[in-house]
C-alpha cells in the first residue's frame, strides 16, 4: 500500500488529513457491492482536489473519440464509464458556517476502510476561523446482500457551542464526467417527487437512454434518540433533498441516517422504476440500518471464507492481498452474467470497452 496508509492485515488507515492524497485516498477508500460503486468522496462539501464519483454496473454512454490524430481502426465512440447521480451528498451548516475541510482546520483525522466487513468510516475534529469546533462521525456500506441500496450514517457534535444547525441530504443528478471528451453531460432528468412516503428522482442517460431510479428516506437522532423533527422535502430537476433545520446544544450529537434505493432499467422496465425503487427502500426501511449493518457484515463474512488468502508474517504482504481480493469481489459478484470486472473497478473513471 501506500506510504501514507498504516500496515493492517484488514483494515486500510488514513491518519490525518493531506490534500494531496485526496484523489488517491477517494480511489483506495472506494465501496462497491458488484452492482454499483462509490468513490470515497467525503459527504459533506469539499472543495479542494477530488473527483466525486458513483459508478453502475452496465451502465454506460458511446462517447465520441477524441484523439490527437487519427488512425485507421480507432473507433467513432467507444463505452464511457459513466458518473451516475451523486447519491452520498450532505450539507451541512452551523450559524451559516459550512462544513468544509478545505476551509477548516483540521485538529484530527481518521479514515478507516474496513475489508472484513466492507464498512467505510470516518471521523475528524475541526474549527472554524471563528474558534468554534465541531466533531464528525460518518459511516457508509453499500449493501452487499440487498444490491440496490446504500447506507449512511453520518453524526456531528458541535463541541464548545450551541447553535442552529441546519443540514441537506440530498442526491444530484446533474453530475459530469470529468474525462468527457466534448465537455458534455451525459444525463437528462426523467421525474422528481416528494409525494407520497419517499422523494425520488429518475433521470435517463443519452443515446444509451438508460433509466435510473433513485428513492431517499433519512432519519435524524439527538442525544441518542430519534427525533420527531420532519425535514422539508425539495424535489426539483435532476435534485431531491431532505432539509432540516435543528437547534443544538454543546456537546450533544445529532445523527441523520441517509438511506438510499438505486434502481436501473436494466432490470426493470422504465415505466416501474419510480414504484420499484419505492418498495425496495420501503423494505430496507422496516428493516433498519443495524439490521442491514448486521448482514452486510456477515455477507462479507461468507465472501472471505470462500476467497481469503492467508500469509503469515508480512503484514504487508497481507494487507495488499486482501486489498486485491476485495476490490475484485467489490467490483463482480458473479451473479450477474451480463456484467464483468472493469479495468479500475468502481474506483474511477477512464477505461472504456
């Protein structure tokens, strides 16, 4: 592994935070359960060096070649890996001060991708110019035995003030690929809604005109107790987000939990998509987020006793090949005939065919 990452037989660390290393942490941190993927793009803003990215399997764009010159043989367009809507995102405001870690200091941080159970967290304590100092936890899972869904948990603590707390969690479709050939966006809005029980968002791709689905629930906990505080739900083109606005009190943590249904027309007819991402996220909703933790951690039990590969006394040797095994069970799972492993997984974006 990389200078910068601590030797751990299952886990990749990342103590402290470097600028520079974002784009390459975004990329080792990644998550994917062989139906989708995410890069590990922090979920608050971040406006310094990255490359936020979500990536579906099987969903792609014929981009038309760009070369410096032309030669017989290179193909009019080839399969784009696409950029697919940014499902993760979540703003977050205290006293009109947004969290941003290319703005703040940063007194610590820790990111931790566990490979044992395919579970991505994340804590750091960082301050404003103003003094005040918040705490953060995340966690993130795309679920292994329930494909179609991912799983955040993501709690702030403002440490030596109280205040106004006010928090978007949102997903964006109007996302970009950053190695477009032309400079064009990819995706078309489809429909937006925040009727009935969830907010949802279909959007469709060009020319390949593949349709996908997204459904949005989320739940916030105070001190350790869910609140009744209800969020106003905005739907508008190619964006859903769920908006609370709190007040806080030092030292005590509020918890929103984001969880998410992607649904493609790859396996559902279009004109379904809205109601099957629906049922889908209804069902991980009665379920509950431990009880998904709880059985993404025994899927990824059952996928290491089938794959692992032990070596004894080189915990760096250790480390790099279980880092292997798991992006490429991140990346394919087998169940699915039509799909394949990728040349960068879901980890980034270049690479077509």
């Amino acid at each position: 592994m990389h200078k910068y990452l601590a030797e751990n037989e299952w886990l990749i660390i990342e103590e402290g935070f470097d600028r520079d290393n974002q784009k390459r942490s975004e990329s080792l941190f990644s998550l994917g359960n062989g139906y989708m993927g995410t890069r590990a793009n922090f979920e608050e803003t971040y406006t310094g060096p990255s490359l936020r990215g979500t990536y579906l399997a099987g969903i792609y764009y014929p981009d038309k070649t760009r070369v410096g010159w032309w030669k017989i043989g290179y193909p009019e367009y080839f399969a784009k890996v696409l950029n697919a809507p940014n499902w993760s995102g979540i703003k977050i405001r205290f006293d009109g001060e947004e969290l941003n870690l290319d703005k703040m200091k940063i007194l610590e941080f820790r990111r931790v991708l566990n490979m044992q159970q395919g579970i991505l967290t994340r804590n750091f304590l960082a301050s404003w110019t103003n003094g005040k100092l918040v705490s953060v936890e995340t966690e993130r899972f795309l679920s292994l035995n329930r494909r179609e869904i991912g799983a955040i948990r993501y709690a702030v603590t403002p440490v030596n003030f109280s205040g106004t707390l006010v928090a978007d969690l949102f997903i964006d479709g109007d996302v970009f690929n950053e190695d477009a050939n032309y400079e064009e966006k990819f995706w078309e809005p489809v429909s937006h809604s925040c009727e009935g029980r969830f907010s949802s968002l279909v959007t469709r791709t060009r020319k390949s005109l593949f349709q996908v689905g997204l459904a949005l629930d989320t739940q916030v906990s105070c001190g350790g107790h869910i609140s009744e505080a209800q969020p106003e739900r905005i739907a508008k083109t190619q964006y859903i987000s769920h908006h609370y606005q709190l007040q806080v009190t030092q030292g005590e943590q509020v918890a929103f939990t984001k969880l998410v249904s992607v649904t493609t027309s790859r396996d559902y007819p279009p004109a379904e998509i809205p109601h099957r991402s629906g049922e889908i996220l209804a069902e991980a909703l009665s379920s509950g987020y431990e009880l998904l933790r709880s059985e993404q951690i025994r899927a990824w039990k059952e996928k290491w006793e089938t794959s692992d590969i032990i070596i004894d006394g080189d915990v760096s040797a250790q480390q790099g090949i279980r880092f292997n095994i798991f992006h490429l069970n991140q990346t394919y799972t087998g169940q699915d005939p039509l799909l394949n492993i990728g040349p960068k997984g879901f980890t980034g974006e270049k690479y077509g065919g």
